[in-house]
C-alpha cells in the first residue's frame, strides 16, 4: 500500500517542524489544506452564515469539513452553523464571557473545568443510533459521564508512547519489557528524548512512581520533578518536530524518542528500503491517551436547538466519518466500525491496530491535573538545565 506524505512543504511544514505550532492547531491547520483555505473568518468568530434552523457548533477550525456531517445534512438538508476557535482556553473563555453554542468539542482534559462552570448539558444516548458502536475504551473515560448523567460523547483520540529502535537496545523487543523506565536507562545516554509536554512528562513520572496523575499531592509533585530531573542529562534533544524526531530514529541519533502515534507514519516514510528495526511500545504503566468529542451546551434546550444537538453528535461519530478521520488525518476515531475499512498494514503504519479495544487496554487518559501550573513552571526550571 502507497502512503501519502504527512504534510507538504508548505509554511506549515516550517512553523511545525520550528516547533511553533500546538499539536491541535498543527492538526486544524493540516486539515484546512485538505479542503482549501480556512474560511475568511477569524478563530472564535460568529456561526458562519447558514440558516438560523441549524444548530451552532463551536468546534475546532478544520472540523467544518462536509466529511464529518454526512448523515446530518442527509436528513437536515444541510450543515449545522458552525463558529471556530484555535484553543480550548479561547473556547472556554467565550463561552464564559456569554457565547451560547448548541454544540461544542472540548478535549478530555478540559471536561471537568467545563463542567464545573455549567457548560455542559446531559446528553441522551437513546437519540444517538450510533453511541452503540463507540469504543468500550472511551465511553466511561473520565468526567464522562457525572452523577450518573452522560455529558460527553468521544470522537477522536492519539497516543503518545516510546518510539525504540530495538536493533540498536533489543532488549525492548519483549513487550514485557516495554516501560516508560527506559527513559531512565543511562546505557542510552545522549541517544533519547522524553516528550517537551510539561502534563506528558508529569504524567510519565508519576506512572513510574505509582502515583494517580491526574489527583497528585505537591509532594507528589516534587518527587515528580525530582525523578524528571534525573532524566534530562540523559537526553539528546527536545523539540516538538516529528520530522526531527523520525529523522533522528531513523539516522540512530536517537534509539528512544517519545511522540505521539502519528510520529509512526512519518518514520514508516523516513525509513523506506533502509535495513533498520523499530516498535510503537506499549509501556507497561499504560500509554498517554487524549481524547476530544462532543457535548452540548445548555443553551441548546432554550434554542430549540437539543434534539439537532444529537443530530451533529450522531453524524460526527458515525462510521463515515471515522473512515475520513482515520484515512486521511491518521487520527483514531470513536465509531469501531471504521477500523473495518482498512488493512492492518495501514492501521500500524500510524500507529494504530484493527484490535484497538487491546491497545487500549492500561491506557493512561490524559485528563484534568491538580496545580498545572506549579507542574509547568517546575518543568521549565528542570529543562533550564539542560
């Protein structure tokens, strides 16, 4: 099978690989180019023009693709009004400041903040013919679902793992030795990279440390900080660039780097026809999962809007749509069906498998953490060091 390249030399490409972009917005930008320039409205702008019987959807830029609303526009005629925003922090914030979408799509490490701030209607699996084919992994992950009321419906997820080149350390060829330690193994010195992420890299010491990232102590924190500070003499590079990363894997630069899954197609590219050996790792602590997807804003009972609300969530995770995620964003999607369209080959060039409920089994969900900003500033002080 013939993969089409991640991204073309674009600036994109060069804002990327400078590390300058989020990976969300790397993501919204990416898809943009799929289907033509962004339109002319700015992020967090008014619903773009459609009739006012649609319901708002306060999303992603690069979500408003025809793609994900197959099924919508199939019985509603056409597509609901979307608004854009380019972060979750600028979503939240103009929903606070008295913005009233219908439909919005937070990241599971948000949901617990926009609920907390009465953001988030419940939601009524029963109008939503394809909850049924959602992903086991996904359905009760955490703040899903609160006081017994289902507030969100998952759409989209990635990984972030180890990367090893197991020619050059072949003791990682045993899947029972796949650990999140061996960022810590000092025979690799020089030659690894732990995530530039200050959540990852507080997430990945506390699995190490059996600690619950998501609810840590500020002792807790400042083990945390102390094992993460013995850590990074040990690395070659930090940087956010897949291509660094695969080109610096495949050239053995690096024999273990951490990235996220779509780090796997981008190096199947790299390594083409070389004589190399390496494996997306399953740490026994559990790999970091992120996840986004759908919810409804209260707002949508006093529109009129909760009922086309589900419509949007039933089209969004449909089958259809998780094919167009998975073939041409490499994203995991929600709807287990999708995974049927494509061979095995495809699914672990980005790093996926076509039994995805396995490969999630020990996942760690990235989610809401206690006192991110004592993590963050803690982690630039220990990168400071470096």
């Amino acid at each position: 099978m013939t993969y089409k390249p991640l991204m073309e030399t674009t600036r994109f490409h060069d804002l990327l690989c400078e590390g300058r972009l989020s990976r969300r917005q790397a993501h919204r930008i990416a898809a943009s180019f799929g289907v033509g320039a962004l339109t002319a409205t700015t992020m967090g702008s008014p619903a773009l023009a459609a009739p006012e019987d649609q319901p708002v959807f306060f999303t992603w830029a690069g979500y408003e693709v025809p793609e994900f609303m197959t099924s919508y526009i199939a019985e509603h005629g056409e597509p609901p009004r979307y608004s854009l925003f380019g972060d979750e922090d600028e979503a939240f914030n103009k929903m606070r400041a008295g913005f009233e979408p219908d439909v919005t799509y937070p990241c599971g490490i948000s949901l617990k903040l926009w609920y907390d701030a009465g953001l988030l209607a419940p939601i009524d699996t029963g109008m939503i013919p394809n909850f049924e084919y959602v992903l086991d992994a996904f359905k009760n992950a955490p703040h899903s679902v609160v006081n017994g009321e289902r507030v969100y419906v998952p759409e989209d997820w990635g990984q972030t793992s180890m990367i090893i080149r197991t020619d050059l350390a072949p003791e990682y060829r045993d899947p029972e030795n796949q650990t999140w330690n061996a960022l810590w193994n000092e025979k690799y010195a020089g030659r690894m990279t732990i995530t530039n992420y200050s959540y990852e890299a507080f997430t990945i010491a506390a699995l190490i440390l059996g600690f619950d990232p998501a609810n840590m102590s500020m002792e807790q924190i400042d083990k945390c900080g102390e094992l993460l500070s013995k850590q990074i003499p040990l690395d070659r590079m930090f940087t956010t660039s897949s291509t660094e990363l695969s080109q610096a894997l495949a050239s053995g630069e690096l024999v273990i780097a951490t990235g996220e899954n779509s780090l796997v197609a981008q190096l199947v590219e790299q390594t083409d026809g070389m004589d190399i050996e390496w494996t997306w790792t399953k740490p026994k602590e559990g790999a970091l999962t992120w996840h986004c997807g759908l919810c409804i804003h209260p707002a949508a009972m006093k529109h009129g809007m909760y009922e086309k609300a589900h419509d949007v969530i039933n089209s969004m995770i449909s089958e259809e749509s998780g094919v167009y995620e998975i073939g041409e964003w490499y994203y995991g999607h929600s709807n287990r069906l999708a995974y049927d369209h494509f061979d095995e080959a495809f699914l672990q060039s980005i790093g996926i498998s076509k039994d995805v409920e396995a490969a999630l089994e020990g996942t760690a969900y990235v989610q809401a953490m206690n006192n991110p900003e004592v993590m963050a500033s803690k982690w630039e002080e220990i990168k400071a060091g470096f």
